[in-house]
C-alpha cells in the first residue's frame, strides 16, 4: 500500500538528549514537511523539502533539525536546543494542488 | 502573514446536517482543503476545493467557498456518529511550494 510511515508512534525524551523521529514515503513525492501540533492548536510547519538535498526552514524550525538524502526519507532531529518539545509531530508529502497526505504522527514526550 | 481562522466546537445532533465555518486571509489561495483528525491520529484529507470553484459536492461533503468574502464552509449531511472529530481548514497559497497554513480546528461532537 502507498502511503506514509513515521515512527515510532510514541517517544520519550530525557533533558539535554537529541532524538530523530522517522518519516518514509513510498508515494514518490517530491515534496515533504514536518508540523508539529500542540493541544488546541493548528499545524505548524517546522521544515519543508521540495527536492533531494534541499530544505527550508519554516515557521518554528528553531531547535530542529532535518536531512533530505533520499527521496523516500525525511527524518526529523529534535535537538536539546528546543526547549519545548513535548507535542504531536506530523509528517506529510504531497503533489502540487492535490493535498497534503499525512502519516499517523510521532508523540514525543520530554521525561 | 496569512491567517486562517475557525470556531472551536460544534455539537450536532446524530441524523442532522452538520456546518463547519472557516475564514482566510491569504487572496492568493489557489487551493482550499478540509482535513478530519481523530484521536491520536495523523490527518485525513476529506476534500479540497480550487479557488475558482464556489462548490464541490462529494457524497456527503459540500464544500461552499466565497472568495470575495474569503469564507470557506464544509456542510456533512446525515451526520453520523464516526464524524465526531476535529476538522481543519487549510489553505495553499500561490507561491507556498504546497506549504499549507491550518486553522485551529473545529472540534465536532456527534450526539445520539
């Protein structure tokens, strides 16, 4: 089945420890983004990729970090550096105009 | 910068017509979506609309949309108690690179 896979489901974080949440796509899209979601809140795009080897920041990238070396793979670092991580992290890819697929989303949780 | 706003709750009653509400600002949207979030789980794209339609119908989803007014709305007819979620409007402006910029969410609960 196509679609999109971000794992694990559910993570744990100790102070001070960088953690990488994955995100695989088997749609073969060019395009691919990480949100984050906080309680009551929308989406909020932290980075985006439109190609192989290249990104941008969106608009909460500070305390992230991100690579783009396949097509398929857009992991996600959350560094020590975010001082608030504890969200709902959603990874998503799309074609131009047909929408945003989504996978089923990474909790993160600072311990 | 862009904004896209909803109501946070809406109760409906199971049987009747439901209508999510959603505002914009960005006049260069081209492309205007509506996704379904239940609990614990990533976002389900419902339907979508392009910004030179006024309405598109797809089973029981009606998607009104006033670009002069910038008002988006979702109409589910014969709501049913799966429908009970949140709803986010988004929006894809122009020069977004398929970025999309999401509203709060409406929260909907469907009661027997």
């Amino acid at each position: 089945d196509g679609g999109i896979t971000q794992s694990p489901k559910y993570l744990f974080r100790k102070e001070g420890q960088n953690v990488t949440l994955s995100c695989e796509q088997n749609l073969n899209h060019d395009a691919m983004y990480w949100y984050r979601q906080d309680p009551g809140q929308g989406l909020r795009l932290i980075y985006y990729s439109q190609i192989v080897n290249d990104f941008q920041k969106g608009d909460i990238a500070e305390g992230y970090s991100v690579s783009r070396e396949k097509k398929e793979s857009f992991p996600l670092t959350v560094t020590s550096a975010q001082k608030n991580p504890t969200a709902f992290y959603l990874c998503a890819s799309n074609i131009q105009g047909a929408g945003a697929f989504f996978g089923q989303g990474t909790r993160l949780t600072v311990v | 910068g862009e904004d896209v706003e909803q109501s946070l709750f809406l109760s409906v009653r199971e049987g009747d017509s439901s209508v999510i509400n959603c505002t914009y600002t960005d006049s260069s949207s081209t492309y205007l979506y509506w996704y379904k979030q239940e609990p614990g789980a990533g976002l389900q794209l419902l339907t979508y609309i392009f910004s030179n339609m006024d309405m598109k119908q797809d089973q029981r989803l009606t998607v009104l949309l006033n670009k002069k007014d910038k008002h988006l709305s979702l109409r589910i007819a014969d709501t049913q108690t799966g429908d009970s979620a949140i709803y986010f409007c988004a929006e894809m402006g122009s020069d977004s690179w398929g970025k999309l910029q999401f509203g709060a969410g409406t929260q909907v609960v469907v009661t027997p």
